[in-house]
C-alpha cells in the first residue's frame, strides 16, 4: 500500500474512532423548599412584642457551562437578579444549566446536565435578607433542602457530582455571633445521591435592644461528565469496513500483473 493510500486508511480509523456517542447523563440538582421564619417571645409579660421586619431582600441566579476541546474553547454564562419569579437557562446540545426562583422565600431550583467529558457545568443561587429583631425575641429560620447527584455509567469513568447548600444568620454588632448550616454531597466518582434535609437555625435576642441580622442562603450544583472511550456505532464499524475494502481493492488494482 503506497503512502497516499496508507494515509487514506489512518484518517478513515480516526475519525470512525472519534465519532463516538455522548457519555452517561451526569445531572446534579438542588431545590429549597418551605423557608420560614418565626418568632416567640422570652417576656410575654413585658409589654414588648416579639417580632422583626425585613428589608433589602437580595436574589442573584448564575449559570456557566464550559467546554475545553482540541478544536476550541466555548464559554457560556447567564446573570439574572431578580425581583421577582425567574428563570435562567443555558443549553448547548446535550449540555444544560438551570437556576430559578418562584418568587417565594427560598424557592431556589438548581439543576446541571452534562454528557461530554469536555463539558462542565455549574448554577449557583443566593438569597440574602436584613432582619430587624425586636428585644427578647427568638428567630428561627428554618426550611428544607433536597440534593442530588446521578450518573448513569457503570464503570470506573471519571466524573464530578457536587451540590451545597448553606444557610447563615449574621449578628452585625457581635461578628462572633454567627449560625451556620451547611450540606455539602457528591465529590468525585461518587455513587448516585439523593438526600432531603431540615435545617434550622436558632438566634436569641436577650437584650434590651433590637439586633440588626444578616440572613441568607447560598448554594450551587456542578456536574462533570464522566471521561469515556471513543465507542463508534455500528453504522460507523459498517462505514469503515466499506471504507477499507474500498481501498485495498483499489491497492490491488494498481499493482502490475
């Protein structure tokens, strides 16, 4: 076989090879559901009511996915803060990002698809609020959060799965004074996850003076396809086998008698 012909036949083997099928769906998500706040009061006899007030509520949504290949790079984001109910998405063939909210207190949905190994893709939520709480007060805030994590591949493939969620309340005038809640799952080649928790957080107010909080919610979901081998479809092994036989054929034809 001359060389043109020798060359022929190795970029036919490389691009059967390459035209593989997309990895296992990897998807992770994460959903905030029944945030609350409620209060009691520590004196009922004093004359002051237990209670706070709310302002300066803040709500950001972002989303990105990634690609990083030998024929280029591509980079996709999306930024909303809204003021109301919304939804922000991002898809490229079988890549997805989704971040939303319902409008509600809490009421963040995160989710993350991904199916090539080159491709990674990452939501992220947060939701911040001022809380004004009266003297002698207890605040609790508390919700539920469901995170999970599912990859289909049945084999040791490499992949990512990672969801978080934190929940803090923040004492300006005693930084010390700082309540944490944090869920964090997945990692690296981790089986399938599913998990729903309660989280809850309690602050006092003992004093005789009214205590200026931060509170606020943090969490994002990220999901890196698991990295597979190149398995060319049938039709493919039939495209190359044509392909090859093709050439030989024409090698014989072209050598003398």
């Amino acid at each position: 076989m001359n060389r043109k012909l020798f060359t022929a036949a190795f970029c036919s083997i490389l691009f059967a090879t390459s035209a593989s099928a997309a990895g296992p769906v990897s998807t992770t998500s994460v959903k905030v559901s029944d945030v609350a706040f409620q209060v009691f009061d520590l004196t009922p006899a004093d004359g002051i009511a237990a209670g706070y007030t709310i302002r300066d509520t803040y709500t950001l949504l972002e989303a990105t996915l990634s690609r990083s290949g030998w024929d280029g790079n591509m980079y996709g984001s999306a930024r909303d803060r809204p003021s109301s109910a919304s939804t922000i998405e991002l898809e490229y063939r079988n890549e997805y990002a989704s971040a939303s909210w319902n409008g509600a207190l809490g009421g963040l949905s995160l989710s993350v698809t991904s199916s090539q190994s080159i491709f990674t893709g990452r939501v992220d939520a947060s939701q911040s609020m001022l809380v004004t709480l009266a003297p002698h007060t207890v605040f609790v805030f508390s919700g539920l959060v469901a995170q999970s994590g599912t990859n289909p591949a049945t084999q040791g493939w490499s992949y990512r799965l990672t969801s978080d969620f934190r929940a803090k309340i923040y004492d300006f005038g005693d930084p010390s004074h700082e309540l944490l809640f944090e869920r964090i799952l997945g990692g690296d080649n981790v089986p399938d996850y599913a998990q729903t928790d309660p989280f809850s957080l309690t602050y006092v107010n003992d004093t005789d003076l009214p205590r200026e909080l931060s509170v606020r919610m943090d969490t994002y979901a990220y999901a890196h396809a698991p990295i597979v081998p190149g398995v060319p479809e049938p039709s493919t092994y039939l495209m190359l086998g044509a392909g090859l036989l093709g050439i030989c054929w024409r090698s014989r034809r072209g050598q003398p008698a």
